[in-house]
C-alpha cells in the first residue's frame, strides 16, 4: 500500500531525530516538526474515526469547534498539544498510522463516509491521508535541509488534484469553463496523462512532482516548467488541491 510506503518513508525522518530537532521550524509557516506531527495524528485520528463509523454526519464538524476555516480549526487545534514530549508525539503518530491502515484494509474502499464537512469515498479519504502525508513529510525534511521525494503515490496525490477540481473551483465559488486535461510526467519521464471523458477545454502540462507541489500550495506556479492553456489555464494552477 502506497500509503504505508509514505508513513514509512516519515517513520524513518523521524526515528533519526535529536529532542531538540523537534523544536525546529518546518516548512509549513509557522509550525515547528512536533506541530506538523501533531497535526498529522490529530487529521488521521478523524480518519478513523470516520472510516469506523465513530465520526457524527457533518464530517470533523468544524461549525461545531467555532472557525469555519480549515487552516484556523487546524492551527487551534495544533496549539492545543503544543509541548507534548517528542517521544509521546512520536508514540502517538505511530499507533494512530497503524489505526488507519488498518482501518482502510478491513472497510468497504467505495463506502461513502463523512469528512470535513460532507462525504467521499473511503478511497479517496485513503488518498487524501497519503497526499497529506507527503507534503507534511517534506516540510519536515526541509528543517534539515532535505528535498522533496518523489513518493510512490504520486499519481495517486496527481489524480487527487485533478479529480477534485470541481471540488477547487466550487469552494472559490467559481465556474470551469469546461473539462481539463492533465499531461504529466512522471518520475522516470513516463506519461501520466488524466483525460476527461470530453474533450478537454483546458490542458495542464508538465512534470507531476512540480503540479503536486502547486496543488499542496508549497510552491508558485509561477516558479515551476508547468504549462497551461485554455480558458481556465491561470485559474486551474490558481485552484488546484489535495487538501479541503
């Protein structure tokens, strides 16, 4: 399973790291290692909760924790933890891995289950946890100096974001012009094209690291060789997520 690769690729990091290593800033502003681990436990708790049937209609219920805002409930909930022991954080993110894994093994991968604030398959609740994952394993990296990875679940974090493309421009309150096209490339230069039904009006072209980057927001579209045309070409780069 690609996400256990990536909890394994992180357990690694994080086994080799000094107490006073997890006091550093990570990547992701304003949070330090330990922040970006809690956090981690704190979304793949919900996780199973949700698959297991424990998470009540309206998803994590964020209406109910006060802020609407996803980063602000996050962060509260962040700063809740904040100076728990590196050892108890690490302890914890560990048994709660395990908890989703096995969870995801033993449900019904096309079940509908609650999230955030609405429902989506088991599947791509699997596939959100491994793109999270993954962006928060290279902000750690990052605090030492390391680059970002080409994950074994790449195209599945690729697919994510333009799956829920919709998802991105309805949440903006925007409207696509029409469908859009992925062309990618993958990590050993294979093709990784994602092509709508119909014809596509708008096509992203490019590697599949750097649009993965653009949609996890850890860098400027701008700043990368990707390629749009069409009529929602800047806006597609602008929208593109992996996150609620």
């Amino acid at each position: 399973m690609d996400l256990a690769a990536q909890h394994e690729e992180l357990d690694h990091l994080l086994a080799g790291l000094e107490e006073s290593d997890w006091a550093r800033p990570s990547a992701c502003a304003g949070w330090s290692v330990a922040d970006v681990v809690v956090h981690l436990t704190q979304s793949d708790d919900g996780a199973v909760a949700s698959v297991e049937g424990r998470l009540p209609e309206g998803g994590l219920g964020m209406e109910r924790q006060g802020p609407a805002d996803v980063d602000t409930w996050a962060e509260q909930m962040v700063v809740g933890e904040r100076g728990t022991h590196p050892a108890e954080v690490l302890g914890r993110w560990r048994t709660t891995t395990a908890a989703l894994r096995a969870a995801l093994d033993g449900c019904d991968l096309s079940a509908r289950v609650p999230w955030v604030t609405g429902r989506l398959s088991a599947r791509t609740l699997a596939t959100t946890r491994l793109a999270e994952c993954w962006i928060h394993t290279g902000d750690i990296g990052a605090a030492f100096g390391g680059e970002r990875s080409t994950s074994p679940g790449l195209r599945h974090i690729a697919r994510l974001a333009w799956r829920t493309l919709p998802y991105a421009f309805a949440s903006a309150g925007r409207e696509p012009a029409g469908p859009v096209a992925f062309e990618l490339r993958g990590p050993d230069g294979e093709r990784w094209d994602l092509v709508p039904p119909e014809e596509p009006r708008t096509v992203i072209r490019g590697d599949a690291l750097e649009l993965c980057l653009v949609a996890a927001r850890r860098v400027d579209p701008a700043a990368t060789d990707l390629r749009a045309t069409g009529p929602d070409a800047t806006a597609v780069l602008e929208l593109v997520r992996t996150y609620a």
